[in-house]
C-alpha cells in the first residue's frame, strides 16, 4: 500500500465503519434495549463530559455523533496505518478467510481497549461485564472490525 493512497483508504474506511456502527448502535440500542435515539447519542456525549450530556439535549445528541466519528476515525487510521507498514498484516488479509480472521481479532481489541481503558478513564469505574458487555464484545466482530478490515484491505 502506498503512502500517497492512504488518504482515500482512510477517508473511505472511517466513513463505512462510521456509517455501519452508527446504525448498529442505534438500532441495538432502540430495538434490542428500548432505548431511544437521543439517549445512546448523549450516553456517548456523556463519558468525556459527565452527566448533564444526559439532559443535554439536540446538543448532546450532536456531540455523541461527532465524538463516535472521532473514535471511528482513530480506529481506522490506526487500521490503515498497521496494514500500510507490516507485511504479515496484508499477507493474513490475502490470505482465504483472512479478512475474517483479521476482524475476530481487531473486534474484541477495540471494545476491550475501549471498555477498559477509554471508557474506564474517563468514568473511573470499571466496566460491568455482563449480557450487554458480551453483545458489545461479539457484535465489534462484524459491525466495527469488518468494515474496517474489509474496506482498508489491499486490493490487488
């Protein structure tokens, strides 16, 4: 992968994965929970800037969205940035089943990284491991990792 290529690698794996979480989250969030739109979009305001995002509203909702952007953006920079200096990155990706397995690693590493140690700084309480913890763990496979993976392959 070519450095002078990266940018539009990036821009269209930050923009998947972005878009794919994003309908994810709500919908688990909406249909699976019973939550509503505007809580899940201030709940992720309200991990860096405290509570009152939780009454923030068409504000809070906003800044939940750019902060998810922002943490998707990370994620697939950090992708794109592995695949673009280690070869046995790119040679697991060509590889059968190698986008697969490549996302079944990456998935649990971001909500483990993110549980455990973005999230837990910022709150200053552990994660609660429980049935929704493990949704998030698993669901990071095919809606977070794969679009990354897939999106930042090479191409041949």
């Amino acid at each position: 992968m070519k450095d002078r290529g990266l940018l539009p690698v990036l821009l269209r794996t930050w923009l998947l994965i972005g878009v794919v979480d994003f309908l994810f989250a709500t919908c688990l969030s909406v249909f699976a929970y019973g939550g509503t739109f505007s809580r899940l979009w201030q709940g992720v305001a309200s991990v860096p800037f405290g509570a009152d995002m939780l009454k923030g509203g068409a504000r809070a909702v906003a800044i939940g969205i750019a902060l998810h952007f922002a943490v998707a953006f990370v994620w697939s920079a950090l992708f794109v940035f592995v695949v673009s200096r280690l070869g046995f990155v790119r040679r697991l990706l060509a590889s059968p089943m190698g986008v697969l397995t490549v996302a079944a690693i990456y998935g649990p590493l971001i909500w483990s990284v993110m549980s455990f140690v973005v999230i837990q700084s910022f709150t200053q309480r552990p994660p609660t491991i429980n049935f929704r913890w493990w949704v998030q763990f698993f669901a990071h496979i095919p809606f977070v990792a794969l679009p990354i993976v897939w999106s930042a392959r090479p191409r041949p």
